[in-house]
C-alpha cells in the first residue's frame, strides 16, 4: 500500500514543484486547488498526509486544518498528519501537531519529514 499525500495550493507550478520533490518516492500524490476541493478530497477519500499552502483564496491552510483538527468535518483519516507552508512566516494559530515549513521550503528537510511520517504510518 502506498503512502497518499494530498497536495494543496491554489498555484499549479507550486503543485508541480511539491510533485517533483517527491516524485520517484513510494508516495501516491493527489492535488487540490484551493481548501474546499482539498476538504472534498478529504471527505471522499484516505489520505496519509495533508501539505497546504497557507495563503489561498476560499479557504486557507489555517482555516481547512482547523476544520479538520477541531472535528467540524468528518474526514477518513482523522490521524492524517499535516504541513503547512507559507512564504508570510508561521501562524500564530498553528494547531499543535501541524508541522510548518516557511516558502520557498528546503527540499531535503521536506523529505526527510515526510519520510519520518511514512516511517510512523507504517504498521
């Protein structure tokens, strides 16, 4: 079984950036355009981790998480871990457990991190 991340950010050459730092990687990658079609995608579907950008129109990083954590929708894995990214600096209302990473992200340490989840995910 693969390892299912859900890329999210409302600019296409930030998702083609994400899938080429991850490609080549057991991973099963899946994009979304913005919060709302990330929180439809989360509804519908598992997924191991959640990487968002922070700062999109509709929904952001911090709103799509805090729906997600606070239990306000129901998703098929409420033990997803999360990164946000954001080229404005972290959140002052980051939920404990989200791992934050400032734009443009350090390639090595966003693999390394997410290999760490796909090593905690791993029965």
């Amino acid at each position: 079984m693969s390892f299912k991340i859900l890329l999210v950010d409302d600019e296409n050459n930030v998702r083609i950036a994400l899938k080429r730092v991850l490609r080549n990687k057991d991973y099963e990658i899946v994009e979304a355009g913005d919060g709302f079609e990330a929180l439809q995608k989360l509804e519908q579907d598992f997924f191991d981790l959640l990487i968002t950008d922070n700062d999109m129109p509709i929904k952001t990083g911090i709103e799509l998480i805090s729906e997600i954590t606070s239990g306000q929708k129901t998703i098929k894995n409420p033990e997803m871990r999360i990164i946000l990214l954001s080229g404005k600096g972290k959140p002052a209302n980051l939920p404990a457990g989200v791992e934050f990473m400032l734009k443009p992200w350090d390639s090595e340490k966003l693999i390394t991190t997410v290999r760490q989840f796909q090593t905690k995910a791993v029965p």
